[in-house]
C-alpha cells in the first residue's frame, strides 16, 4: 500500500524558507482540506446517522487512537459535556498509552493490537455503542486490533483515516476516508491529516448532539455554566427568548443551572 500521508512534501529546502514563505505555504495547503472534507460529507452523514440512532437507545460514542489522533478524540469528546450538557460518559475518548500519552508520546503504545479492547472493557462497551477508530494512515494497531474486536463483538464501528485502500477501512461499518495529500512536512500528519479529523470529527459530535435535541434554534441551551463567560452567555440567551429584563434572566439562571431550565419556568408561568 502507498501511503498518501508518507508521500513527499510538494515543497523543498523548508529550512531555506523565510518566515512568510513557510506560513503562506502552510496556508496554502490548509485551504484545500475543508473541500477534501466537503467530499466526504455522504460517509460522514452514514455513520452519524447510525451514531444518532444507538444513541437514542442509550448507546454511547467511543473515539480511540494513538498520537495526535488519540488527542484530537479525546478534545472532542471532553468539549461535548460542556457544550451540550451531556454525561461524561456519553462521549468518550481513548488513547493508546493512556492518560499520560496526552501531554506526552509513549513509546510503542500504538504498535499493541490487543490493548484497544483490553482499554475498552473498562467501560463495558455493548452493542449499543459506536466505535470510531481514527488513524491518519489506517493502519495504527492498536486501532486495527480495537476495531476488529470490536466488530467480533458486534459493536457498530467507524473510522477516519487519510489513505485509500488502507486496512483500517475493512474494519469499519462506516468508514470516512479523508485523502488529504502529502503534508507540507513530510509525514507530519499533525498537520493536515489532523485538520481533517478534527473537522469532521466536530461535524459528527455537534450533528448527533443537535439531533438528540441538545441545541434550541441555533443556541447551547444545556450548555454547563463552568465560568463567568458562559453564565453571561446564558443570561443574554434567556433575555433574548423571552425579553425579560436582566435582573430576572439572571435570577432564574442562578436559580435552574441552565438554560434550558430557567426558560422552561419560565413560560410554565
């Protein structure tokens, strides 16, 4: 298999580059992720669809990875209770290695094709739950290991991944295969790969939870008030939707804990 992701880089001698040069090139290729993305918009739509539904059920969305992939995963899982007021364990994140492979790179986490499965009976995953293995070069093995147990045990699963014909691909009901091209350093799939995977990894979370009745016309009404920000935020929403003055909306904010709380006293008056 030719991996796109090892390809050589389109630009030479970056160490002779200026300053601009380097951030105009890097640009350059970041403007043709989102179209790559836009391609993949069916497949995306396929495994959400499937998301939603489980979900629905009571089932629960996995993410698991190694590296950057692993991150990006887990940041979006982390971002989903906050935003849309749902359980930590509805959204969750793995990464090869652990917790501590977060901050910092364990060695050969990823090369374990048994350890994914092994991560994952500690949350005692059904056939409920969706499974989505992300890789940028699809064929990680603790990836690969995770997904194939995983559908032994009839376990939907999904992927993301940046290669064609890669074999991460067999392994997923719904695959979304993202060929973003060769990086601008060669083989850095932080880079572009991981501007793909985050993108369309926030396309899947915020389109389950915008189905599962977690946002109200194109507000977070469920979202946590963990900072002053947010609280601001949510007093500007009650305002907004019901006119009432300041001093109330804030009142019935500080009271209910949510949005969505305050405005359903509200108008239940």
């Amino acid at each position: 298999m030719t991996r796109t992701t090892e390809k050589d880089s389109h630009y030479r001698h970056l160490e002779k580059m200026s300053v601009h040069e380097i951030l105009t090139s890097i640009n350059r290729e970041d403007q043709t992720v989102a179209l790559r993305v836009q391609a993949c918009i069916p497949a995306i739509e396929k495994l959400t669809e499937a998301i939603t539904l489980r979900m629905l059920d009571g089932g629960r969305l996995f993410y698991f990875g190694s590296g950057t992939s692993g991150r990006l995963g887990i940041v979006d899982a982390s971002e989903c209770p906050p935003t849309f007021g749902v359980d930590h364990n509805k959204v969750i994140g793995i990464i090869a290695g652990g917790d501590s492979a977060i901050r910092k790179a364990r060695e050969f986490a990823e090369d374990d094709p048994e350890q994914a499965w092994k991560d994952l009976q500690a949350y005692d995953i059904s056939e409920k739950d969706t499974l989505i293995g992300i890789a940028a070069s699809g064929t990680t093995p603790y990836v690969l290991g995770g997904l194939k147990r995983a559908r032994e045990n009839n376990v939907l699963t999904g992927c993301i991944t940046c290669n064609t014909d890669a074999p991460i691909i067999s392994l997923a009901d719904h695959p979304i295969v993202c060929e973003v091209g060769p990086e601008f350093v060669t083989g850095s799939t932080r880079m572009k790969a991981g501007t793909a995977q985050k993108l369309i990894l926030n396309m899947i979370s915020t389109a389950v939870m915008i189905r599962l009745g977690r946002v109200e016309d194109n507000k977070m009404v469920d979202m946590m008030l963990t900072n002053q920000k947010l609280v601001e935020r949510g007093v500007r929403m009650i305002m907004e939707k019901t006119g009432c003055p300041r001093e109330i909306a804030s009142e019935l904010l500080e009271k209910h804990g949510s949005v969505r709380k305050a405005l359903i006293t509200f108008y239940s008056k």
